[in-house]
C-alpha cells in the first residue's frame, strides 16, 4: 500500500503540474487537438498553407511542370523559380529552425519528468572468511519530477525573443523571395529582350540579302556599278556576324535563366512572345513610395525583429541572474541511483520546493548584460542601414523607372520614322532613283533605332520591377499581363 501511495503521489504532482502551471492554461485547451509533432503550437501557418505573395489571392502552384514543353511565360518562370530555387529553399527551412527554438522556450514553462528502471542482480561472497555469501536480486525504479515554478522573467523574456526572431526568419523569407523574384524577372526580360535582338539581326540580315540581289540585279542590268554590288556584300556579311553574335548572347541569356530558376543545367527552354508591362501607378509620388518600402519592405521588417529580439535577450540575461523557485519531486523504489542493493523492498517519495539565490558569479553576468546591450547597439546600427540602403535604391529606381519610361515612348517614336524612311529609300532604289549609300545608311539607322528600342525596353523592365522589389511589392499581380 505503502508503494502505491507514492506511485499516486508522483503522479498527483504531474497532473497538478499541467493543469494549475502559469501560462500552461491555453495550451492544455488545445492539446488534445494538436498534432503531436507540435504540441506547443510553434508552427507559423504559412508552413502549412505556403506563402502569398504581395497583391496575390493564394499561394504560387508549387506543380512539377513541363519546363521544355511549351514557351514558358513570365509568371510560370516564377513559379518554377519559387519551388526550386535553392536560396528560396534555405529560407524557409530557416523558418522552421526558428520554430523550433521557440518550442524549446516555451518548454521551459513546462515540469521535466524522467523515469529509469532496471534489473540487478547483487551477489557478494567472502573466499577467506567464514561468513556467508549473500545474493541479492532486485528492480529499481526512479522516477523525478523537476518544474520551475517562479522567476523573474527570463522564460518570459526569452519566448519573446525566440517569437521575434520568428518573425525575423518569416521576414527574410519575404526579402528571399523578393530578391529572387527580382533575379528571375530580371533573367527573364534579359534572355527575352538578346531574343529580340537576335529577331532584330536576322530582319537585318534578310534586308541586306534583299540589298544585295537588287545590287546585283541592278549591275547585271547595267544600271548600277560593281562597287554598289561590293558594298551591298559587305553590308551583308557585317549582318550575318551581327546576326551570329546576337544569337550566341541570346543562348548565353537562357542559360542564366536555367540557373536562375534552379532546375537542371541541361533543361532547354523557349520563352513566350514580348510583352507589354503596364504602367499604371508607377508615376505616384516618391513620398508614397518610401512610405509603402518603410511599412512593409521585408528586409526592414527582419531587421527590426532581429532588434525586438536583442532588447529581449537584454532583460532576459538580466532576469537570469536573479532567485528562482523549482518544485521537485522524487520516487525510488529499491534503492537511489548509485547506491548498493537494499536487502529488503523499499519505496521512497520526495517532495520538496528549491529557492535558487544567485549570490556572485564572478561577474559573469554583468558581462553578459553588456553583451546583450552591445547586440541591442549593433542591431539599432543594423535596422538603419538596412533603411537607408533600402530607401536610397528606391529614390535612385523611382527616377530610372520615370526616365526609362519617357525613353521608351521616344524610342518608338524613332522606331516608326526609321522604318518608313527605309521603305521610302527601298522604293525610290527599286526604280533607280537612290544609290546604295542611301538604302545602307537607311538600314543602318534602322538598325541602331530596333537597337535603340530594345536597349529602352529592356531599361525600362528592368526599372520598373526594381521599382517594385525596392518597395516590397513584387508579386504576380506586378508582372504584367
């Protein structure tokens, strides 16, 4: 009776200790509904449902898609980019680590139980002596109960920082996400805009293969001089060179796309026809744009959850040094740990309530309160230049996007004059009436305005989307139709 009366003890002070422990109240409720691999409730909801993106409705399809099976378009770029890109990947492995700790510091409001059993087996004889030998066979069974009842705000203290530097990693998941949204984006238009340029060099190259049989057609005549012919073939070899290094840089530009979106290096991919990117909202006012990078830019919010998290270890550290209260309780059965064998059965229980009072610690703590007040310091320094870096590229994006939006129109303007001034030169040639210097000097400023055209187009993309990573705004919604 005697060892089912301590049996019951230990487990009266387990069950007191889950259910009238501080701050164990909401987790107890939720306990019996919560998965076992979480029973602290550590698990940010974006683990489950993924994350959406700024200006989205749901999360991006995570699908195996057919990257070489159709022309891939801009947003299914994206897409792929977001389930296989290995910085992408560590970031949100990175939330899970961060989810982790916080469980460990929310434990520690919890009892600790352990429990040992063995079976032993103690003989002694005595080889030069009369007395008898002794054989001694037994089970122990330790069990220990071991809970923190009372400090002053170091557990507390140390959830909040584990919650903020949660919040950190969720943050600088967003930032990851952002920065490769902006590399994939900017991969993208470069591999679709050398696409445009090699479509650009081969319409030159086929004009100059036009040039040259009028010219020779015109020398067999006897209507035009064999220097017209010789020109009109220079004219078309510089062509076929232009045409052939435009095509180099455009495979180039794909296999920067194949890195950038994270699938295998060998994976051949064609990419949809050009887009329109709208302009809407980009001409607002900088001050509404700071504001927006200042509120919600993802770097910015990690940075100031990595200070939020510093200033709590600071009172953490602090709280550690101060008295603490446990309560412990102890069952044996046939003995201690590391004592001999009773020759009898025997049950022990032990209850008793410890007062920690931290008396001198060589100073250590002092050293680690100004360490901790040194991390508050440099994550200050930190969450500043993370704002002036971040604010500063938006000034600088919010003019190129304005600037390169101004020289898009005007490139299209130049675009047009410089093609109906060659159909003009090709008909006024078919009939006689220029020579080739006007039709060559004519394609040529045909060529520098489709180079001119595409240099602007790819400026001005590449602003825009800048524009929008810089502000924290880069989604689907931002890629264009």
């Amino acid at each position: 009776m005697k060892g089912k009366r301590g049996a019951a003890t230990v487990a009266g002070i387990v069950l007191g200790a889950m259910l009238c422990g501080p701050a164990l109240a909401w987790d107890a409720m939720n306990t019996l509904s919560t998965p076992i691999e979480d029973p602290l409730l550590t698990r940010p909801p974006v683990l489950d449902i993924g994350t959406v993106l700024p200006g989205d409705s749901a999360p991006a399809p995570c699908s195996d898609m057919d990257v070489e099976g159709s022309p891939l378009s801009l947003t299914e770029a994206v897409d792929v980019a977001l389930c296989h890109n290995p910085q992408v990947q560590s970031a949100w492995a990175a939330i899970k680590v961060q989810a982790a700790a916080l469980g460990e510091s929310r434990a520690a409001y919890l009892p600790t139980v352990t429990l040992s059993a063995s079976r032993m087996d103690d003989r002694t004889w005595y080889p030069n002596y009369p007395a008898p030998s002794t054989n001694v066979q037994a089970g122990t069974l330790y069990g220990t109960l071991s809970w923190r009842l009372f400090d002053f705000g170091a557990r507390k203290e140390n959830s909040r920082a584990a919650t903020a530097l949660l919040d950190a990693a969720l943050a600088n998941h967003d930032a990851v996400l952002q920065k490769t949204l902006a590399g994939v984006i900017q991969a993208y238009f470069d591999a679709q805009t050398t696409q445009a340029a090699w479509a650009a060099r081969q319409t030159n190259e086929a004009l100059a293969r036009q040039t040259l049989a009028a010219a020779q057609r015109r020398e067999s005549r006897g209507a035009g001089a064999q220097t017209d012919t010789l020109q009109a073939a220079t004219a078309l070899a510089k062509a076929t060179l232009d045409q052939s290094r435009a095509q180099g840089a455009y495979q180039k530009a794909l296999s920067v796309l194949v890195y950038a979106l994270g699938v295998p290096a060998q994976t051949r991919l064609s990419l949809t026809e050009d887009l329109v990117d709208p302009s809407d909202g980009l001409r607002q006012d900088l001050d509404a744009w700071l504001e927006q990078a200042q509120a919600q830019h993802p770097a910015i919010v990690a940075a100031r959850a990595q200070l939020a998290a510093a200033q709590a270890k600071v009172v953490a550290t602090q709280a550690e040094g101060l008295p603490t209260i446990d309560l412990t309780g102890s069952y044996y059965q046939n003995g201690r740990p590391n004592q001999s064998l009773a020759t009898i059965n025997t049950r022990e229980t032990l209850v008793g309530v410890t007062l920690t009072i931290p008396l001198f610690e060589g100073f250590a703590r002092t050293y680690k309160v100004r360490g901790a007040q040194a991390q508050v310091e440099q994550k200050e320094a930190d969450l500043q230049d993370t704002e002036s870096q971040v604010l500063m590229e938006l000034v600088k994006t919010h003019a190129d996007a304005l600037a390169a939006l101004d020289n898009l129109q005007a490139s299209q303007r130049l675009l047009q004059a410089a093609q109906a001034a060659l159909q003009s030169v090709q008909r006024k040639f078919d009939k006689g009436a220029a020579d080739i210097l006007d039709i060559l000097s004519t394609q040529a400023a045909l060529s520098d305005a489709q180079q001119e055209r595409i240099r602007d187009l790819a400026e001005w993309r590449s602003a825009r989307l800048r524009l929008l990573a810089d502000a924290g705004m880069l989604g689907h919604q931002g890629l264009g139709p």
